[in-house]
C-alpha cells in the first residue's frame, strides 16, 4: 500500500520569478515501527539555484557575531550557574519590537557551536537571524550532553522568560542540529505556548525507539527507559503532534545512522494529515548532516510561516 507524504511546498517571497522549487517523490521508503509493512512515499524537496544572497534584506538591522555576549544566570530549578551566548542587531533598540532565534547545540558541544561554528547548519542559523534582524540566543542548556532532560527544560523556559521581560519579543522560533534538532522538537512538543516555529536538522521524535548516547540521555532524563518511561514519552515529539500547531522545517538524510530519520519523517506525515504546517527536505543519499542550502529553506519557510500570525 502507497501512502502520500506530502509536505507545505515552499515558496519563498524573496525569491525571484524565475526560480523554482522542485518536488520529487521518493518511493518505496519502508518506516518502521508504527508503519512497519506500510510503505510511504516521502517527498524529497530538490532546491535548485537558491543562494543565499536571494534572502537578503537591505532594510532589516546586521548582527555582527564578534560581538556576541557570554551570559551567566542563576538557575532556579537547582541554584546553579548556568550559561547562554546572545547576540543583538546592531542598532538595538529597547522600545523596538524583535523576533528571537534560539539555537541549540549538537551533542557534545557547547553555546558557542552556534556562534562560532563553520558547520553548514550553524551558518545557516547566522545568516538566518543577520537576515531577519533577529535577536540570536545559543544556551548551553546543561553542555555537553544535554537532550532537553527536565533541567535543561527548565532552563530553556527561564532564558525565554528572561528574555521577554528584558527585550520586545513577538515570536520565538526554536532550531537546532542532531541533539540540539531533537532537543527542538521535544521542548515544543512540552511547551507549544512558548514557541512561533520548530528548525531540527537531522534530529530524532522518538525517544522511546532511539538507541544511541543512551547514557548521556540516562543522565539528562534521569534513569533508564525503564525507570523512568514517561520522561522520554513526554519528550518524544512524534506522540505529541497536535501540539505542533507552529510551523515546522525539518531536514533528514536517508543514511543517517547516527540519528535516523524514520521517527522525524512519521511525524511529519502525521502533521501533514493534520493539516499543520510542514516542510521535510530529506536527502536519501546523505548521512548526519544538512547543507548550507536545504537549512536555509527550512529556517526561512518557518521563518516566513511564522510571520503571519505576528503581523
């Protein structure tokens, strides 16, 4: 049996007339799990001529990440020092009104992947915010091996509160690669309130099924699958999608063996009958990584998305 994956086609106003984004199916992908003898048709999104350059907005204020600020707070959930890098447009104003992207780090880094990383994905996050103007944010969120367990949650909901309090904030848009990509999704799926649009580049949406950094994630979450099962229920993305009621860009590769991409791609489909709003660039000929290009489509298509509820 065929079923269609299909996913919001993205059409970037800043483009021009003459560029055009393909949309080729990919058949005969056999999921596990849930789909098990189903066979679903993915959608590969092919972007072609897309250069960065086409994003650009003469109009909207640079950030210059030389200029990035390491900032130390004290978190409430256990009184410890906890860190988080921010980098400001250059003509910041505090009357002014801002959007802000958070960035979350990759398994074994730190804050400072997303600030300083030549990696395609953290470049993409950069060019994305200078682009937008936006107020950039890269937490720690319990470096090196966080997996949004319940402290870095905390974290994360105080840093937003924070931010709020201290800037005109009117949407929150959530990104990240690997960990950082699941840790996304599993913060969104618990907190959908807080957060205007979802970025996860090759990440996972199912804990529960997930067997790799199996003792990072004990530590995170607290205990084992089996001692504490409903910290990774909570935290897998997939159970929880009418939460996903945001815009979500999601990027995956076909020979992903580090975080594969069965669970993401299940998710989207299921937003997509849904109704939500979804896009899934997925690359059956890659492994755990996202180009400069397709992080780039995701980032503005949510980015876009989001924009019409705070206009």
């Amino acid at each position: 049996m065929h079923t269609q994956l299909e996913v919001g086609i993205f059409r970037p106003t800043l483009l021009s007339s003459t560029r055009l984004i393909l949309i080729t199916n990919i058949r005969n992908m056999v999921m596990s799990n849930i789909c098990q003898s189903m066979c679903f048709v993915a959608t590969l999104v092919l972007i072609t001529g897309l250069q960065s350059s086409n994003y650009l907005l003469a109009d909207e204020p640079a950030l210059n990440f030389a200029t990035a600020q390491d900032v130390v707070f004290r978190a409430k959930v256990d009184n410890s020092d906890q860190r988080y890098v921010i980098v400001l447009p250059e003509q910041f104003a505090i009357d002014k009104t801002y959007s802000l992207l958070i960035a979350l780090h990759g398994h074994g880094s730190d804050r400072w992947q997303f600030v300083k990383s030549p990696r395609d994905e953290c470049r993409a996050a950069r060019d994305a915010a200078t682009r937008h103007g936006m107020i950039f944010v890269s937490p720690d969120y319990r470096a090196k091996t966080s997996w949004m367990g319940p402290a870095a949650e905390a974290d994360l909901i105080q840093i937003i509160a924070n931010l709020k309090t201290k800037c005109r904030i009117n949407r929150v848009i959530l990104s990240g690669g690997s960990m950082g990509a699941s840790s996304s999704l599993s913060f969104a799926a618990m907190h959908p309130k807080l957060i205007d649009g979802i970025v996860a580049m090759n990440g996972t949406a199912n804990h529960l099924e997930y067997e790799n950094f199996q003792l990072a994630i004990q530590e995170s979450f607290g205990g084992s699958k089996t001692e504490v099962l409903n910290q990774y229920k909570i935290r897998s993305a997939e159970y929880w999608p009418e939460q996903f009621t945001m815009p979500v860009g999601i990027t995956t590769g076909g020979k992903d063996k580090s975080v594969p991409p069965d669970s993401v791609l299940r998710l989207a489909s299921i937003l997509q009958k849904l109704k939500h709003r979804v896009l899934v660039i997925h690359r059956p000929e890659t492994g755990h990584s996202t180009t400069h290009l397709d992080a780039t489509a995701i980032y503005e298509f949510v980015i876009q998305q989001s924009s019409k509820k705070t206009k």
